[in-house]
C-alpha cells in the first residue's frame, strides 16, 4: 500500500498546482450553454448546499489547502465539504481546465483528483470517511456486501423466482451481480439472467463474489478496497473467464477503470449487460413483444462521464427501442449532461436527504418529458429514484433497463 499512497499524495500535489490556474469563470456549475442552450444546473452538491465551496472549483481549493498543508486539523464542515459530493464527473465534463488526448489527461481531472483527496484523508491523515462510510467498509470486510446482509445470502435473490438460481461454474461468460442488485433490487438480478437465459447464453456465476469494492474507492478506503478488488480478480482468473458481465454501472466502472490500474491487465473482457445485449438482438436470440409505453432514460454516472470519451451512451437507447410500441423522449439534460442520481461518492450512506433531492430534482425533469417511466441502467439509481419517489409521492414508474426488457420478452 505504501507505494500506491505515495502516487496518490503525489496526483494531490498535481492538482493542487492545477488549483492555482482555476479562473473561477464557474463553467463547472452548469451544463454547457452551447450544446443545449440554457444554463442549467450540473453540480447537485453546489445547487443543493449554496455555496462555493461545494461546487467544484470551490472543492479544488480545498484540496489545494490540504495538499499544502494550509489546513492543520478537520472541521465538520470541511468534511462535509469534501464528502457532501457525489463525484459525478460533471464539473470535469465542463471545466476547460479538463483538456484530454487519448488517454492522457493534460489538465485537471475532478474525478481523479477528488477521490484521490478523500484517499490522502482516509490512509494518511485519518481525518475520514464520515462514520457512515466507515460503517458499511466494516461490513464490507465482515460480509463482502456494505448492507450488512449475509454473505450466503448473496445469491437469495433467486430464491423467489421463477427461473432459479444462475449456475454457479466455470464458463467464458461470467454474470457479476453486484451488491445492490443482490439485497435491495433482485427484480434487476433476476431480468438479467431470464435474458441470458432467452437468448441461450453459457454463462454463469462466481461461487464466492465480493464487493467489488466501488462504495470504498469512492470514499478513499483504498487498503480495504484492494482486499476486496484483488478477490475478485484471482477468482474470475482462476475460473478462465473470457467476459465478465455487469448489470450494475458502479461495478462495471470499477472494473474496467480501477483494477487495470491497480492491478494492470485483466485478462478479461469487461462489458455492461447494455454492450452485451445488442449483440444477441441482432442475431434474433432475443425477441420482444409490443409494449405501450412512454419512457425517458437516465445515464447513470459510472456508464457515462465516469468513462471519458468511452461513456456508454448509445447502446442503451438502442435496446429500449428495440422494444416494439416504445417511444423514447430525452430529458434537457442527458448523455454527457446528465444530472446525477444523486446517490454516487458514499452520498447515500452519509447524507441520504441530499440525495433523494438530488434523484427529486430529476424526476421533476423527467415529469416534463411526458413519460409514464424512467428506465436506467444502474441498480444504485434506481434505489435512490424509488426512494425519491416514495418520499415526493411522484407519479412515475422506475426502471431498470433489463426490467423493460424482461418484462417484454
């Protein structure tokens, strides 16, 4: 671990060099005028605490202060500053600052540079996470899961299906199920196998999956986040797998972003059940029936902005309109525009009223599209949504994308 800390106190320094070079013009407050003509929000943290410090480069000057040791000792309020923030990628989206070529980020990465700050606080100062982060990496270590469900009942969500439990074996394909679609959304996990199994697919699943470890990265757990990370991978080499495949766009990122860099090539192919699918369309494995339906679509974070100029934008579009009768309208703000669910960076853990009025403010966006429902591809927002819907008492139907199509087989 020293190694890794070492590069991760090194990026702080970077960027808090590239703090300096901030102009505060605040493009990182808002969507980009020019693609869609009006200067709506992006940052939920900033919109929803009204101040400076907790838009992005408000928080860039924080880092700054730490970095340069300006700041002696925490405050409430400073960690709530640097944890009251779903690290969504939106001010990266729009900061000028943020200027790529290929791979190499030439100027400030928020993403990066955010967690890596939270990272420095968690494995070198001890000033976090919040105890509600720490809580469920507790659990994490206990359990596998940050629910504090038990591990054997990780594949339970089956249970109570009619298609039965996923075969647990050694196969090219591998399903990776994830933590939320396991304990607090199965509908998720179990659409995702009745379509694997419509379409004739081999698959199967790991015998002992953990966390992938997402919720501890996020936080700055990064010791903890390794343990479970270094796992996953042993064991998913070991079974020979060739795809592994995620329905949930937490652990699809943290696969195909996190483990190279800690732990170089993986020797698998990762793809989100969205990549996947299309294929299966277009070789008339999977079929849909006709269903009547007005739908808006939400990009999760992890699935777009998370993923630079590899965001996965369009293959989901294509698999709601592969389903005869559906109409799809699009939100203002969509694609690399996309408001966040709210829920992402250990906000729903530690601060769940803020983000269920940030998942509030996008129901409102996507009431104005006309949509009987809201379909996305990441269980961790349709938690959140459901949640929101529940406390706001709105009148529109949450969905994840393989529940749509499931249910149109």
């Amino acid at each position: 671990m020293g190694a890794i800390l070492e590069n991760v106190i090194e990026s702080l320094r970077k960027y808090a060099a590239w703090a300096y070079r901030c102009g505060k013009e605040r493009t990182c407050h808002f969507v980009n005028y020019h693609k869609l003509g009006t200067p709506l929000p992006i940052c939920p943290s900033g919109e929803y605490f009204k101040y400076e410090a907790y838009y992005g480069s408000g928080r860039l000057e924080v880092l700054r202060a730490i970095a340069e040791r300006d700041i002696k000792e925490p405050s409430d309020r400073l960690l709530e500053i640097i944890y009251a923030c779903t690290v969504c990628g939106g001010c990266r989206q729009q900061c000028k600052g943020h200027v790529t070529q290929g791979t190499d980020v030439m100027g400030i990465d928020h993403v990066e540079a955010f967690e890596a700050l939270r990272t420095v606080l968690a494995e070198e100062l001890g000033w976090g996470p919040l105890p509600a982060q720490k809580a469920f990496a507790e659990s994490i270590k206990l359990n596998h899961n940050p629910y504090n469900e038990p591990h054997d009942k990780r594949r339970a969500c089956f249970a109570s299906s009619d298609i039965g439990e996923p075969p647990v074996k050694d196969a090219d394909i591998i399903y990776f199920v994830g933590c939320t679609s396991s304990y607090r959304e199965p509908n998720i996990a179990v659409s995702t196998v009745k379509l694997l199994k419509a379409a004739g697919v081999d698959f199967g699943v790991m015998s002992d999956e953990w966390c992938c470890g997402s919720p501890l990265l996020r936080t700055g757990q990064r010791t903890a986040a390794i343990e479970t990370a270094k796992h996953n991978v042993e064991t998913l080499k070991q079974m020979g797998v060739k795809t592994v495949l995620f329905s949930c766009a937490g652990c699809y990122r943290t696969f195909k972003e996190d483990y190279p860099k800690l732990f170089g090539d993986l020797g698998f192919e990762c793809l989100h059940v969205s990549e996947y699918l299309p294929q299966l369309i277009k070789e008339g494995k999977l079929k849909f029936k006709e269903v009547k339906k007005k739908v808006t679509y939400h990009d999760p974070c992890h699935l777009g902005r998370h993923l630079g100029f590899a965001g996965v934008y369009e293959p989901p579009r294509e698999l709601i309109k592969a389903v005869p009768g559906v109409e799809l309208v699009e939100m203002k703000r969509n694609r690399e525009q996309a408001w966040c669910c709210g829920s992402g960076g250990g906000v729903k853990a530690a601060f769940d009223d803020f983000a269920v009025w940030t998942a509030t403010e996008r129901l409102k966006e996507a009431e104005e599209t006309g949509a009987e429902a809201l379909i996305t591809p990441c269980p961790f927002c349709v938690h959140n949504f459901k949640d929101a819907v529940a406390a706001s008492g709105k009148n529109i139907e949450v969905l994840d994308l393989v529940e749509l199509l499931a249910n149109a087989l």
